[in-house]
C-alpha cells in the first residue's frame, strides 16, 4: 500500500550491497514539479561509493530496476524520478480512507502510555487573555494528536492559585472591595481590584508589606484569609469554565499550584539528604554551573518555597501518580529557562525519568505590533475577541446562506473555529499578529476556508444523492486533475506522525490548507457529477476529502459544520 515503501523496496533489490532500505528511505525525495514524478532518487552518494558520474548511476539504475509497478521510471540527471501509477495508487487511498472513515491515519505509536499535558494554567483572579489561549489550544490539539497516535494524553490544568498576588487581592479587597461587585463580575473586578493596588503601591510601598502579612497568613492557614482565596478561586474557575466551554475544551485535572503545598517539604528533604543544596547569601540554591544554566532557587533566606520549588514537586507528583512515558508543559517562552533548571535538578535527584520532560514552548500574540500584557490593562480578554468573531461570521452566514437554519450555532462554531485554527497555523515557535477580520475571512488561509471547502464537498454528495461510497467499488481515477489531491491524502498518516514528532499542530493546520486548496482547484476544473466510468471514483475522492479535512479540524479542536 505504501507507495514510497515500493520506491524503496524496488531500489534496495538492486542497491543492496551498497545502501540499506533506511538509508535509501532518507535518501528520496520529493520532486518540486510533478513532471519530474512522485518520487526522486538522488546518486550522488554512490557516485562517491562508486567513483563513478551521478548522471552514469541514475541510467544504470533505470536499465536494472522492475518498473512494473510504476507507470514508469526514468533517469534526468543525477536522479531517478519514479511515477506511480495513478489508477492503483488512487484506488488504495481511497479504499484505505473509505474503509477507516474517521480511523484514517490512526497510529499507534503511543502503545497506550501515559503523557501528561500541562496546558492553559492561567492565573486566578486575573483575566484570561489571549495569551492563555495559545497554551490552552496549542495543548489541546497536542493533546488529539498524541490520541490518534495511540498515546493516553492527561490534560492538566496547572492553576495559578497560589502566591503573593493572593496577598495583594485580599488587602485591595478589604481596603475597596465590595462583596455584591465580585459577584456580580467576579474577573474585572477583582482584575480592577488588583490594577489598584499596584497603583496605590507606587505611592504607598507599606501595602506591599501588608500584602506580604496576608500571604503569610494564608500559608498559616488564617480562617479569614483561606476564605477570601478560596472565594476568588472558586469565582475565576467559574468564569474560566465558561471560557473552555465556548471553546470546547477540556481537562483532565484541575490541580493548581495550591495542590502541592503539602508536597514540597519532602522535596526539600531529598535535596538536602542528597547535598544539593547549598546556602547562598542565606537562601538554599541548587548549583547548576555543570549544565550552563543559573542556580535554582529552592528556598528563600526566610524559609519561603519558590516557583520551582512547587514543579518540583509538581513533576514528582506526577510521575509517581501516572508513571508517564513523557511529561509536556505547553507555557510561554519566558518560562524556557525554569523548565531547563527543572529537569536539571531532578535529573541530579538521580530521578531517571527527567528526560522525558518535554518543554512545548510558544510565541506571543501581538495586536498591530504590540504585546499583549494584563498588568497594564492593555488586555484583550479572550471572551471579547470570540464574540466578536461569531458575529463576523454570522454577518457573512447572513450574506451567504441567509435562510441557513441553526445559524448562531453555526457561525458560533465558524467564529471560534477561526480564532483557533489562526491560532495553529502559525510555527508555534513564531510570534503573529492578530487581526479579527483576516482570521474570520472565509477566503484565504483561514480556519472559515477549510470548513467551508468541508461544506463543498458534503453538498456535493448530496447533490449525487449519496452518503458513503462502497470501499469495494471501482475507485481508480486516471484524472491528471486529481492527482495534487490523491497525493496529499495519501500522506496524510506521515504527516500526522510529523506533527507528533514534533510537538506540531501546525503541521496539521496547513496541511488542512493544502488540501482545501488543491480540492478547490480540482472542482473548480472537473465536472465531478457527470456521468461516466470514473464518476464513482470522483465521488470517492470527494467523500475522502470531506473525511480527511474533517478529521484534520477535529485534531485541531475545530468544529466542522455540515453546512454554513
Ligand atoms: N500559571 C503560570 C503562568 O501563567 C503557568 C504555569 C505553567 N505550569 C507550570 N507547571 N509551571 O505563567
């Protein structure tokens, strides 16, 4: 089935005494033009083994080789370029993809184990900003994908909830505060709330002791101070689930910072008991100078844990409740460097399982060149941005498709499936500027572009009165036209392996892309529904289309409405 694999197999019977199949399989290529063919073989290696002229090694091979499974083969230059046959090749796509349905591409890769996600992890008490969203949906589709590779991801939702900012809210709280406003509005007002105090600090820096006073407090378990927190925790929660259901996202876990609290004491015994730590300037550091990286920080000169003192912890935890074969944190870049010391000192902990962390780093959303920060109250809250966005789809649903029934679920699913399919196009590692109308438009490298070329297709099935075609019909399709197509959805499962490898859901996002576009192509040039010898076959490919875009959406966390 594979077709590469015959290319590789056809070489190694005549190259094996000089290239094993893994080397040859590196070795192929894929051709810019497809008038250079599907596959491409380059000789220069052993022109060097042979001490012979690439041009020499790409003919003799084509005089030596079974071309009999190919439509033909032949030597330009220093390559050999090999042409599948297309009718086969077509028919055992779409045979695989109509009999797999929506398994197409599955894998399993993963063997069923353990990978823990440490996703979105917004802080409580401050908004959730579009800077959450791209941890929130970057771990969610990293999360689909290891699934359709046969891991069992485990989403956790690492929660800001403790700290000293929890200080700072409780005396803004009592000195501002009102109980009916929290309620009413529980994120703006206590974002208002702690907006203020930073002000009123400027001024005034014994807040910021007072401040300290109350966190130190909560740490002693004070009654008032565990209320207030567990309140303003209780309500961001609230809001924050508010805003991964619009998103349709969920967790696993919602175990925060607070959770280890009473998991940190045995950390700091096994690094003392294993002489890490050593007193700097009165606060217990773990020296890092072996792998280039700073000291960690473990306990500060009066006691008090730090940040990496509670991922310690946090790591531990984990490993022993799940026994992960990896362990993800999707967070910002700015964190890149306490990820490193984090596996650092757990791997001088001698814990064997440090090397399976994996730190999923991503760039910043910027908006007209600007970086988006909720301290200043520069803040685009996320909720906006996706109500906004279902209108502008809705207003487009309107100009389309007015009578379109179920219109605010659907452009509900077109709006936010825009903000998030933007959001996964990029390189994660790539910061993007983002600007809601060209998120929204239904042309162009959008989200709204391949649910619509899904809609497309689904019309055109039901324009030939027809649900599913028969795998065991006749699918050859000798179509030049379909041929960009035929291609793509047979590297469907290599690329869905490529966007785990790397942690990559834009892999998947642009492959989308590229598929929505060669469709559009295609349809645009072949009548699909006339009648003749290949008209099952079309119908096939549009049916393994219409598949295939929905089940790259759906790892990406985009919905696919049947029609919009
Ligand atoms: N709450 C943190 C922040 O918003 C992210 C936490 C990431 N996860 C972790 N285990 N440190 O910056």
């Amino acid at each position: 089935m594979d077709q590469k694999q015959q290319v590789i197999d056809t070489l190694s019977k005549v190259l094996s005494n000089e290239l094993n199949s893994a080397e040859i399989a590196q070795m192929i290529e894929v051709p810019k033009t497809s008038d250079l063919g599907d596959y491409a073989f380059p000789t220069f290696m052993l022109a060097k083994l042979r001490h012979q002229a690439p041009q020499q090694i790409a003919s003799d091979i084509v005089a030596q080789l079974d071309q009999s499974a190919f439509e033909k083969v032949q030597a330009t230059g220093a390559y050999v370029n090999f042409f599948l046959n297309k009718a086969a090749y077509s028919a055992d796509v779409l045979q695989d993809i109509l009999t797999k349905q929506q398994h197409y591409g599955d894998a399993n890769v993963g063997k069923g184990g353990n990978v823990t996600i440490d996703m979105s992890s917004p802080n409580i008490a401050k908004p959730f900003s579009m800077g959450h969203l791209r941890s929130t949906v970057i771990g969610n589709a990293i999360a689909n994908i290891l699934t359709k590779v046969g891991y069992h991801p485990i989403k956790i939702n690492h929660l800001g909830d403790w700290g000293t900012q929890f200080g700072k809210l409780m005396v803004a709280y009592m000195k501002w505060g009102n109980e009916a406003e929290v309620k009413q509005d529980p994120i703006n007002t206590l974002l208002k709330y702690y907006v203020r105090f930073h002000r009123e600090a400027e001024d005034d820096p014994a807040l910021n002791d007072e401040a300290r006073l109350w966190f130190k407090k909560l740490e002693d378990g004070d009654e008032k101070a565990t209320y207030l927190w567990k309140w303003f925790r209780d309500e961001s929660l609230k809001e924050f689930k508010r805003i991964y259901d619009e998103l349709g996202i969920d967790f696993d876990h919602y175990t925060g910072e607070s959770f280890y609290n009473d998991k940190m004491q045995a950390i700091v015994d096994e690094l003392k008991q294993k002489h890490l730590l050593e007193e700097s300037r009165g606060a217990q550091i773990v020296d890092l100078d072996k792998f280039g990286l700073n000291p960690a920080l473990i306990l500060k000169s009066d006691g008090a844990t730090l940040y990496i003192t509670r991922d310690l912890a946090t790591a531990t935890y984990r490993y022993n409740t799940f026994h992960f074969v990896k362990s993800l944190y999707v967070v910002g870049m700015e964190q890149e460097g306490h990820f490193k010391q984090l596996k650092a000192v757990l791997s001088l902990m001698g814990d064997e399982w440090a090397k399976d962390i994996q730190y999923i780093g991503f760039g910043l959303i910027t908006q007209n060149g600007k970086k988006l920060s909720t301290r200043k109250g520069n803040i685009v809250l996320l909720e906006n941005v996706l109500q906004d966005a279902t209108k502008l789809a809705l207003d487009q649903i309107n100009a389309k498709h007015p009578d379109l029934p179920n219109k605010d679920e659907v452009a509900h699913d077109v709006g936010v499936g825009a903000v998030i399919f933007h959001d996964l196009k990029n390189n994660r590692l790539d910061s993007f500027d983002f600007n809601l109308e060209e998120v929204v438009r239904f042309e162009g490298e959008t989200g709204p572009y391949v649910q619509y070329t899904n809609v497309r297709a689904q019309s055109i099935l039901r324009k030939a009165g027809i649900k599913h075609i028969a795998p065991d019909t006749a699918l050859q399709l000798s179509d030049a036209n379909a041929w960009d197509i035929l291609k793509l959805l047979g590297d469907y499962p290599a690329t869905v392996l490529r966007a785990n490898n790397e942690y990559e859901p834009s892999v998947i996002a642009k492959y989308a892309l590229h598929l929505a576009k060669a469709f559009n192509k295609y349809y645009a040039n072949s009548k699909v529904l006339v009648d003749d010898d290949e008209k099952n076959a079309r119908l096939a490919l549009v049916e393994s289309v219409s598949i295939v875009l929905q089940n790259a959406l759906a790892l990406l966390g985009v919905k696919a409405p049947a029609e919009m």
